[in-house]
C-alpha cells in the first residue's frame, strides 16, 4: 500500500498573477493530488497537496525547479500525515 501524506508549501517569490495557482493546479491533478492554492495576503501562494508521498514530492520538486510561471525564491515545505479527505484540486 502506497502511503499518503499531505504536503504544506509556501511558496514565496512573484507568484500572484501569473497564472501560478492554475499551473500548480494542472501539475498536481496530473500527478493524481487532491488539495488547493491558495493566494495569500503577504504574496505568497499556499499549496495543499494531498496523496501519495512520491507524487507530493514530484509536485514539491516542480515547484521548486524554476519552470513555474513568475518567479519562485524560495518554498518552505511540510509532509505531515494525510488529514481529511479532500476532493479535486482547486484555486482559491
């Protein structure tokens, strides 16, 4: 059995409106993620993936390798264990 976790990552950097939430959307419902991005009011964008580990970290790895639209300084992540059941993956 494939173990699921749920990733945390606050994403810093110019990523409000580039079209940042839609692109992290699109690569964590590929990776087959359930969860959100969220914009948030000091800039940064909150990401919420749940599923197993091995895609949450896929998803991490493209986060932080620099392909994303705008432009990412830094992502300080958290895998915790997976809490409530989450459907879809959404931009709030």
């Amino acid at each position: 059995m494939t173990e699921s976790v749920r990733l945390t990552a606050w994403v810093h950097g110019h990523v409000q409106g580039v079209g940042f939430r839609w692109w992290t959307r699109s690569r964590a419902l590929e990776l087959g993620l359930t969860g959100y991005a969220s914009n948030q009011p000091d800039g940064r964008v909150l990401v919420v993936a749940q599923g197993p580990r091995a895609a949450c970290e896929r998803l991490l790895a493209l986060l932080r390798d620099g392909s994303t639209p705008g432009s990412v300084e830094k992502v300080v992540a958290d895998f915790t264990e997976s809490g409530e059941p989450m459907s879809g993956f959404r931009e709030r």
